[in-house]
C-alpha cells in the first residue's frame, strides 16, 4: 500500500499542481467578478456531465478492478456514453438558448471531461498512475505557457477565446487518454452482451445517485451565492470553495487506493492501515491550515490578486469542513470498495438536507460567510453518520484510532484497529 500510495501522490499530486496553477491564471487573467462567472458556468457544465455521463467511471472502475469484464468491452462502453454525453449537452445547450459562440466548445468540454473521467477510472483500476496524470499536465503546461505569453489576446472578448481553447483541450486529453488505454490494454473495442452492460448500469446508477448528492453537498452553496451576492463576492467564495478541492488532493489519491484494494480483497483486514493514514493525514492538515490561517489575509490577494481580499475570513470558517473531509473521504472509498453504497448515499443526503436549509435560511443575510459555515457544519454531520455506521458494522473498532495520533505512526510500529 505504501508504494501505491506514493506513486499516487506523485503522479496525482503533479496533476492537481497543475490544474492549480491553470485556476491561478484563470484568477489573475480576469479578476473576481468574471472569472466567478467563468467558474459558475464550469460548475453548471460539471452538473451536466455527472447526469449524463451517468457515472459510468464508477462501474467500469469497480469491474475492471475486480477483473470481471474484458478490457475490450468497458472501453466500448465508456466510448459509447461519452457520444451519448456530447449528444446531451448538445440539446441541454440549445434549448436554453446558450451563445452560439460557446455551444461547440461546451460540447467538446462535456465529452472531454467524460471521456477523462472514464479512462482515468480505468487506467486507476490498474494502478497505472503515470500515463493519465502526465497527459493532463503537459496540456495544462501548454495552457499555462499561452497564458503567460499572450495574457491580453486571451482575455479578450469576454474570453471567449480563452473559454474555447480551454474547453477544446480537455476533449483533446479525453481523446488521448481513450485511445492510449486501448492500445495498452484493451487492445480493441467491444460492446458487452445486455446482461452486462445491465451489470454495469445498476452498479454506475448507485454510484450515480451519490455522486449527485455529493456534487450537490459540494457546490449547491454556488446558487445560493450567486443569487445573494455579488459576484465578486461569487469569485472569491468559489476560490474558496476550489481550494478546499485542493485539499482533497491526498485524501482522493489515498482513496482511489483504498477503494481499489478494498474491491480485491478482504477490506476488514485493511482497517489498521485506513486508521493510521487517516491519523497522520489529520494532523498533516491541522499544521497546513494553522499556517494557512496565520498568513492567509496577506497570501490570498498576492497569489490570486487584489480582488480576492474577501477569502481569508470564509476560509477560516470552512477549515473545519476540510479536516472532516479529509478524513471522511477515505472511509466513503472504504465504504465503495466494499459494495456499500448506500450508507455514503444516506451520508451525503443528510448533509445535503443541513446545506440547503441553512443557505436557504442564512446566505441572503450574511453572504459568502455564512455559506463556509454551513458547509462545515453539513461536512461535519456527514461523517458523524459514516463513522457511527461504521462502527455498527464493524464490531470492536475504536473511532477515535481515526483521529488521536499515536508513537506508533511515526515509528513503523502498526496497530491493530
């Protein structure tokens, strides 16, 4: 596990370094207001891609781990959705009436993006780290490059040269990807008889439902704010919000190895290791936010510009829904890799419940502020379910070997759980 986990770091963590630096540039190139426009339309595509592209990434992901459906089949099937997403989006766009100059490169967006999400998923369920992560930092190298070399030429009009280009190059990372993974494993393209893509649809429209819910739990605060404040508060509030994401960035790469391991074997037996990352990962992050808190009214204006002042005081408000969900996230891939679905679901949906109500009741009086707040408690209520189910499933494990750091952690020593 420890090599997997850092092969997964270091592959995955160059890949989230870069698409840091690209939401710095996206920041800095137009300012608040527009680049909180920019990323609210993001969101409103991402929506999109999670209902059409079905998380298919999840069955193909789980079956491919357990080595239960040829290669050649999931590639054919994930090529297939893929069609199906741009098709959608297609329509979604047209019927809403959306600029005819930015209908093309949405779709290319929405079909990269799926076609990523697929055959990462898959070249994952290898352990095949460095392929997909080195494709998506070389594109994101050479949106950085143009950015740094033509700043103005790409914020001008709107952006919308910038929005084309930048969309065009997921489809261009999404191709790649599709087409390496089937050279190397796949080595043709299938479609599954009925009972297995039946197989594969029940699996991908569970995860599906989580997915929503926690895309939901994660970004439903965007409307709230978007209606309520203006959007330079907007601006700032989503860089709070993706930096949050960044800090996801270990627990996600951890998780997609704790859920993988979880699928190929007895998951019972990996408790103690799941208990010690999740103590060492919680008081890495309690120092990195210490030290985010101490310097972050001067830090956040000087990496994202002047018109990012308003960050520092709903990141503050926010650091305790990112411990929560730093460890959270590895006992939901636990949960994952085990077939559990439903308990992360009824998770996910009783904070869901917590962050609607609460923007609902407190963002239209107290903005941005009160939304890190309420995200923090939702996150908070989401893993005080998971862990006490867990605890109930699990007879004779001790939750607080999830939080307490102890000697042996640092000293090679394991523990039972």
């Amino acid at each position: 596990m420890k090599k997997l986990l850092l092969q997964g770091l270091l592959w995955r963590g160059l890949n989230y370094l870069s698409v840091f630096l690209v939401t710095i540039v996206i920041a800095r190139l137009f300012q608040a207001g527009t680049s909180g426009l920019i990323n609210y339309s993001i969101n409103n595509l991402a929506l999109l891609i999670l209902i059409a592209g079905m998380s298919l990434e999840s069955g193909t992901g789980y079956y491919s781990a357990k080595n239960e459906i040829p290669q050649s089949q999931l590639a054919g099937t994930s090529l297939a959705n893929a069609i199906i997403v741009m098709a959608v989006t297609s329509i979604s766009l047209m019927i809403s009436g959306a600029s005819s100059g930015l209908i093309l490169p949405a779709i290319l967006y929405c079909g990269g993006v799926t076609l990523m999400n697929y055959f990462t998923a898959l070249y994952y369920s290898h352990y095949s780290y460095l392929l997909p992560n080195v494709v998506v930092v070389l594109m994101n190298m050479m949106l950085l490059g143009l950015a740094l070399l033509v700043p103005r030429w790409l914020s001008g009009g709107d952006g919308v040269l910038f929005l084309r280009i930048y969309f065009s190059s997921f489809f261009i990372t999404g191709v790649l990807l599709a087409v390496l993974y089937i050279m190397q494993f796949a080595g043709k393209i299938r479609l599954p008889p009925p009972q297995t893509i039946k197989k594969l649809y029940r699996y991908a429209a569970l995860a599906m439902l989580g997915n929503l819910v926690f895309f939901l739990v994660y970004r439903v605060d965007y409307w709230f704010v978007f209606r309520y404040s203006s959007v330079e508060a907007l601006g700032n509030y989503i860089q709070v919000s993706k930096l949050g994401q960044i800090f996801m960035l270990i627990p996600v790469i951890i998780a997609s190895v704790i859920f993988t391991r979880a699928a190929k074997a007895d998951s019972t037996d990996q408790i103690g290791e799941l208990q010690k990352v999740s103590r060492i990962l919680l008081l890495l992050y309690l120092i990195i936010l210490a030290t985010i808190v101490f310097i972050g009214r001067w830090l956040f204006p000087f990496v994202y510009g002047t018109t990012f002042s308003l960050m520092y005081i709903p990141f503050i408000i926010l650091s305790p829904g990112i411990l929560s969900l730093s460890t959270l996230t590895l006992v939901t891939a636990f949960n994952a890799g085990r077939g559990n679905l439903k308990v992360n679901l009824v998770g996910g949906s009783l904070a869901l419940v917590v962050i609607v109500f609460g923007n609902a009741i407190f963002t239209p009086k107290y903005g941005i502020f009160s939304a890190s707040a309420v995200s923090s408690v939702g996150y908070l209520t989401y893993q005080i379910y998971i862990m006490l189910r867990l605890k109930k499933e699990i007879p004779g494990i001790s939750i607080h070997k999830f939080f307490i750091p102890a000697i042996a952690d640092f000293s090679g020593v394991n523990e039972k759980n």
